[in-house]
C-alpha cells in the first residue's frame, strides 16, 4: 500500500474489517475484490460533508 492508502485503511472502522473478513471466508479472489469494492463505496456513502473534510486533511496533510 501507498502512504494515502495505508492511512485511508487506518481510518476504517474495526466493524468494517471484520465484517469483510466474515463475508470473504472462503471467497474467490474476484469476490473479495468485489466486497471490497462494496466497502469503499459504503463508507464514502455514509461520510458527512465534514468527516469527508476531515479524512481529506488527514490523507493529504
């Protein structure tokens, strides 16, 4: 991972991790991708306006 991903990844809530690793157990390579996928787009779905701000300065300060 990059700097920008591996504190993007710090950022996720423990809740979501675990639950990929429930969901993947014994996928294929293209569905983890996808769950992961799936992940991202959650969790910039639930972002406020301020949070997104946030994250931002933090990813890129």
């Amino acid at each position: 991972m990059n700097k920008y991903e591996e504190r993007l990844f710090n950022n996720l809530p423990r809740s979501a991790e675990e639950l990929y690793k429930r969901e993947t157990e014994g996928c294929s390579e293209s569905d983890k991708e996808y769950y992961r996928l799936k992940m991202a787009v959650d969790f910039v779905c639930n972002m406020t306006d301020g949070y997104a701000k946030k994250l931002h300065d933090t990813l890129f300060n």
